[in-house]
C-alpha cells in the first residue's frame, strides 16, 4: 500500500473519529472528570496504531497528542486546528516546562555527553585493550564480547557501537560467525541498560513511573525507588544476560546461529551489512588510550548519585533517606560532576582541547536527542489522557472483574507486541506507563490489596512494562538497536534478526512461564529467577548441540 493510499485512509479515519467524537463523549475540561468515555481511549490507540502503520514511533505520538487535544477541544472539525496549536503550544511546552522533566532531560543529554567525551579521550577504549588482549581463541573471543557488553553498561547505544566494532575484528580471526557477535552485542545492550542503577535509560524509566504516578494521586515514595524495587521482577532482561553467557561461555547453539556458526568455520567472516557507522565516535589518533579516563567519570556518575540521593533525604533508615530525597536532583548533580571530571582528564593531560571535549559534549548528546524526542511526546500524550481520563474509564470498564493476578503477564505481552512493531522500546515506555500505572493501582485496590504501590504485584507489573518492551525490541526488525547491531557487527541484518529471533523467543517464554505468572500469583521474585535460570540451564544442555566436534 502507498503513501498515497495510507494517507486517505488515516484523513477518513479522522473524519469518522469527527463525526462520531460528539456523540460519545461527555463535557471534558482539565478540571472536570472522571472520563470522557470511549473517546478517551483514542489517544494512545490511535498513536500505537500509527506506530504500527507508518514505523514511526515520533509521528505517532505527535497523531496521538493531536487527536487527544482535538476532543479535549470539543471533538469537532473546528477543534482540529485549535487541537494542533494546542498539541505544541500547550500539551508539549507543558511537559518540557515542568522542572522534574528538563531534569530528565538535561541528566540524559549530559550522560550522552559525558560518553561523548570518553569515547573521545580514548577512555573507553582503553578499557576495551585491556579486554581484548586476553581473547586467545574462538571462546575467549566471545567471553570477552560479554564482558564488554556488560562493561560499558551506562548506554545502550555507546554499548552496542563501540563492543561490535571492537570486537569484529577479534571475532572474525578465531571464525566466530558475526551472527553470533550481532547476538551477543543487541543481547547485551539494551537488558544491561534498562537495568543497571545508572544509565541513559534512568532518567526516562524514572520520568515515566513518576509521571504516572503523579496523575494517579501520588506516592510517599519516590519514583527512582519504585524503579529499583522492578529490577528483581525485570526477568526478561536478567534472563537474557544469563542466557547470553551460557552462549558466549560455551561453544553450544540450536537454529540458525548453529549453521551461521558452522558455516563461519570454513570462512573469515560472515555477511557483510552496508550501513554505515554514522554515530561512532571515534578516539583521537596519535593520543594515549587509557582506560583511567573512562573509569573515574563513571565512578563519579555513580558516587555522585549515590551522595546526592544521602544528601537530598532525611531519616533514620536508608530506606527512609533514599525514599524522601530528591532523585531528580541527585540525577542533575551526578551528571554534570561526571561530565567535568571527564572534561577536566582529557584537557589536563593534554589529550583533548577545550574545543574538542565541547564537539565531543555535543556529539554524544545528539545520539540522545531522538529518545528525547520521544519522551516529550510522551509526556504529552500522557497529559491528554489525564484530561480526557481515559484511566479513570479503563478502571471502570477493567477495575472490577479483572484478576490482578495478570497484570504482569498482559502487560509484558502488551509491551513487547508494541515494541515489536513499532522497533522502540522508549515508545512503548511512553505510550503504555501512563495507563499501566492507574489501571493497576485500581485493579489491586479492587482486588483487596490495600497500599498498592507497595505491593510486589506492582513492581512486577510496571517491570513487565519496561522487561517487555526491552523483548519486543529485540525481536523486532526494525528496532533501532537490532539494526545498529547489524551494522556495528558487519552483519547482514537479516541474518543478524533470523538468528537472534529463536534466543529472544526463548527467553522471552521462559520469562512468562517462570517470571511473570508465577509473580501474578505471588511467588518471590528470587524463587522466579531460579526457576527460569533452572529452565535456561535444561534448554541450554539439552536443546543446544556443540558447533564442531571438537568443542
């Protein structure tokens, strides 16, 4: 179907929603709810079915703030440009004009920064010689692509750039296929960042909980500790990188990564991909490449966190002190110290001039500014379904009769199909948080559970959210990351998506069978965990075959 075509059908879409937006819907304001009916679900359905329609998560969330604007508006054809303006003018300067979001905003563009100026000063691949010289053979290759996919675990992108280009070379002389280097770097990049304490995805995941549950009449706690409490329950990601080391530590595979690998035995090198590597930042030449420069930003990053969070609450306890400090601002301290001190190594001994730490600041920080993208409009999006409460009406419709016990399951399904189609996993944060959160703080209460947000279920829930996302993105063809895989590897992309699809499948089902249902009904995040490690451990041994004889 063509442009053309699409485009029809979306203006009689429109049109239709035109129509009909006044026949259903009730008086909406910001002040007034509960709901505006059906009509409040067109929002976010209509951003994931352009998501879907065009491949493009930024379009889309931009359609879905029109169209929420529009019925805000009165949900007729005159509300359609006043519903435009006001999508920019309003709904997006809202969401950037609030202190806690540009907070988000500005400790991300800093950490893309700081990573900018490491990768610059050779920081960063200092810490991938050291690595590197210890890969001897076909194994220790692979064991040491691992390692640096969970080194450099700050950012997904700096990840999965610097690891593939790095290690193609290692790889391709002890005839690892680049299949299995495209896997091992997608499958280390993004579950490492969701996860790790403090990454360029912190900011958007806290942005995310916390915005919803802003609308959803607050926590005592903050939201950075809320975020904390789902990394046990994030069992997508935590799979996958046990999974990934049963791989990369033995020489064992099933499907088409075991051809992929046989067939690397008797060549160099695998497909080679024809993109290009636009955003790698390279070290400068002729400069020491040490790995001190890498290592003390990041120790900064973390300690400054971790102090900022000491210093901003109050209390007794630790879980009282981390629970009232103010993590926003902990956020902008860490990132601007972290960013000095790199600033401050690469001038001080020569490596960089104040003009190169300020292009490498800026180089890095562009890589973040499609994902800012994102998280604005999502922001925005959010705020549209707050004023139409299209929560408040998927509580009554869902609130009920709805078991809690799926929650984590749905919503991790809900997320990865989105994030499948769509190819991003920030999108999919974006378009499902703010209904996630409401929806299962309501279903819990209607369940008889009390205080909610405490509760185990919901940070099962709100990980299926983030776990979700994180597995339809690797599944997904079109994810950005799977292609940056392909294309920091040298791999054909297709190749790179047939032979990584089987493992993210299995994961993935594993992580329901043993993860999700099983912490719908209750069961400890840690008694999960075994279970599903136990099932990897059994498919490991019993389904995956040796690649040669000799292994």
């Amino acid at each position: 179907m063509n442009l053309k075509t699409r485009v029809l059908h979306i203006t009689l879409l429109l049109s239709l929603c035109a129509v009909l937006t006044p026949a259903f819907a009730v008086e909406v304001s910001e002040v007034q709810l509960p709901h505006a009916g059906w009509i409040s679900l067109l929002p976010p359905l209509l951003a994931i079915f352009f998501a879907l329609w065009f491949k493009q998560v930024i379009p889309a969330l931009f359609a879905g703030v029109w169209v929420g604007a529009w019925a805000i508006n009165g949900g007729d054809f005159s509300a359609i440009w006043s519903g435009l303006l006001d999508t920019f003018q309003k709904y997006i300067l809202g969401a950037l004009a609030d202190s806690d979001r540009a907070a988000i905003i500005l400790f991300s563009l800093m950490v893309g920064g700081m990573v900018g100026i490491i990768s610059r000063n050779g920081g960063m691949q200092g810490i991938v010689n050291h690595i590197v010289r210890w890969a001897d053979s076909a194994r220790h290759a692979t064991i040491a692509t691992y390692t640096l996919g969970l080194a450099i675990f700050f950012d997904d992108y700096a990840n999965t750039l610097v690891v593939g280009n790095t290690m193609r070379s290692v790889t391709d002389r002890f005839h690892v296929s680049r299949a299995k280097l495209a896997y091992i770097v997608d499958s280390t990049a993004a579950p490492v960042a969701a996860i790790a304490i403090i990454t360029t995805w912190i900011g958007a995941e806290v942005g995310y909980i916390g915005d919803a549950l802003s609308k959803s009449g607050g926590s005592s706690e903050s939201a950075y500790i809320i975020f904390l409490r789902t990394i046990p329950y994030s069992f997508y990601p935590l799979l996958t990188l046990l999974f990934v080391g049963f791989i990369a530590f033995g020489r064992r595979d099933f499907g088409p990564m075991l051809k992929a690998e046989r067939l690397a035995l008797t060549q160099a090198t695998g497909n080679q991909s024809k993109i290009t590597n636009a955003d790698i930042i390279e070290p400068m030449a002729d400069k020491p490449q040490r790995s001190i420069n890498a290592i003390i930003p990041i120790l900064v990053l973390i300690t400054s966190l971790i102090g900022g969070l000491f210093a901003t609450g109050e209390g007794d306890t630790l879980k009282d002190i981390i629970g009232s400090s103010n993590a926003y601002k902990a956020l902008m301290w860490a990132s601007m110290l972290a960013v000095l001190s790199a600033a401050i190594l690469s001038i001080g001994q020569r490596i960089l001039t104040l003009e190169d730490v300020v292009e490498s600041w800026f180089s890095g920080a562009r890589v973040m500014l499609m994902a800012m993208a994102i998280l604005l409009l999502a922001w925005a999006l959010g705020k549209t379904t707050e004023s139409l409460g299209t929560a408040n009406f998927l509580v009554a419709l869902l609130g009920e009769g709805f078991p809690a016990w799926v929650l984590p399951t749905l919503v991790f399904v809900l997320a990865a199909a989105t994030a499948f189609a769509t190819g991003s996993s920030w999108g999919t944060m974006g378009i499902l948080m703010p209904l996630v959160v409401p929806l299962s703080l309501a279903i819990m209460q209607a369940s008889g559970i009390s205080q909610p947000i405490d509760a185990p279920l919901f940070a099962a829930t709100i990980a299926g959210v983030l776990g979700g996302a994180v597995w339809g993105d690797h599944c997904s063809p079109i994810s950005d990351t799977t292609i940056m895989s392909s294309m920091a590897t040298g791999c054909d992309h297709i190749e790179h998506v047939q032979t990584q699809l089987p493992y993210a499948l299995t994961v993935g089902f594993v992580a329901i069978i043993f993860g999700t249902l099983p912490a719908g009904f209750g069961i400890p995040w840690w008694a999960s965990l075994l279970a599903g490690a136990t099932a990897l451990v059994l498919i490991y041994r019993f389904i995956t075959v040796p690649i040669s004889a000799g292994d």
